[in-house]
C-alpha cells in the first residue's frame, strides 16, 4: 500500500511538469515568432525609395550644406533618359521632423528641362543656368526666411507696445475713478457737514 501510495503521488507531479513544459514550449514558440516578425526584411515603400534616391543625388551635390537652415537650400541635377538630358532642380526643405520610411522627405525634384545629348556645349550652357537659378532661388529664400523673422520681431513690439499702452489706460482710467470717488465722497461729507451746521437754530 506504501509503495502504491507512493506511485500514485508522484503521478500528478509528473502531470504538473509536463503541462508546464508545454507552456514554456508555446511561450518560446510565441516569442521567436515575435522576433522574426520584427526582424523580417520589409520591402521599402515608393516613398522611401524616392527619399534615398534624392537624399543620395543631395550628398553628391551638397556634400556640405547647413542641415539647420529654416529655409530651403537648392542644387542643380542632371539625368539621363533614354533620349535626353533632363535637367531639375533639388530642393530641400527645413526639416519636419524624423523621416520614417520615407516620409516627411525634405527632399523634392522639381522637372526643368531636357536637352539634346549631341550638343554638349548646350547640354553644359543649360547646366550653368539651372546652378545659376538654384543659386537665386536659394538666396530668395533666405531673404524671405529673414524677411518673415523681421515681420514677427516687428508684430512682437507692436503687441508689446500695445500691451502697455492698453495697462497705461486701464491704470488712468482707475486713477480717475478713484478720484471721482474721492471727490464725490468729499462733496457728500461737506453736504452733511453744511445740512448739520445749517440745521442749527
């Protein structure tokens, strides 16, 4: 009977340790599939495919550039099509906020013009024009960047300015209705004090 007792007491046990097995089994199981998950190469999308082609065209032409500036800087491009030169200009924004999987990019390609790959000498006039043009589109930018600080700098003191002058008038209107009360107060005393001696047989 001991050694039944026994045997039958350890069945249980033996139970509990294989349901827990099985538990940590599936938990394990669950988690490598997590990780995979997380880790399985994803396919970048258009809009971050397009954000590595522009950003990679911007560090062949700006390879030193104020990643900072509050307005938006420019670089001349040139590609080639089946038949043709094409011409565009980069530009690139002040920044968003993080770029994630290729959004916000910074970075827009804006389409000017094809020429003829036979005329070089054209092909290259063309080229020093669209540099030219990023250059004034650049410093246009900066211009209206400073412009627009100034504007706000400007509005800024005239609030100020107005702030205090609205206070300045708050403050002389109370001062002249505490006067007025005042003065109103001493008429009425002096009208008692006149009624009481007047009053006097």
């Amino acid at each position: 009977m001991v050694v039944l007792g026994g045997a039958l007491s350890v069945v249980p046990l033996n139970i509990a340790l294989t349901e827990s097995s099985v538990v940590g089994g599936v938990s394990a199981l669950i988690l490598c599939w997590t990780l995979a998950w997380a880790t399985w190469p994803v396919a970048p999308s258009p809009e971050e495919l397009a954000h590595r082609e522009l950003e990679s065209i911007w560090q062949q032409m700006r390879p030193v550039y104020d990643a900072d500036a509050r307005h938006s800087l420019w670089a001349a491009w040139a590609s080639a099509s089946a038949d043709a030169v094409e011409l565009s200009l980069l530009e690139r924004r002040p920044s968003a906020g993080p770029v994630v999987q290729g959004a916000p990019s910074p970075y827009v390609r804006h389409a000017m013009t094809s020429v003829d790959p036979d005329d070089v000498e054209e092909a290259a006039a063309a080229m020093e024009r669209l540099r030219d043009e990023a250059v004034e589109c650049e410093e246009r930018g900066r211009l209206a960047f400073l412009a627009q600080e100034r504007a706000v700098e400007q509005q800024a003191h005239r609030d100020a300015l107005d702030e205090i002058d609205r206070r300045t008038r708050a403050y002389a209107k109370a001062q002249d209705a505490t006067l007025e009360a005042e003065t109103a107060a001493q008429r009425a005393a002096q009208a008692e004090a006149v009624a009481r001696a007047i009053r006097k047989p």
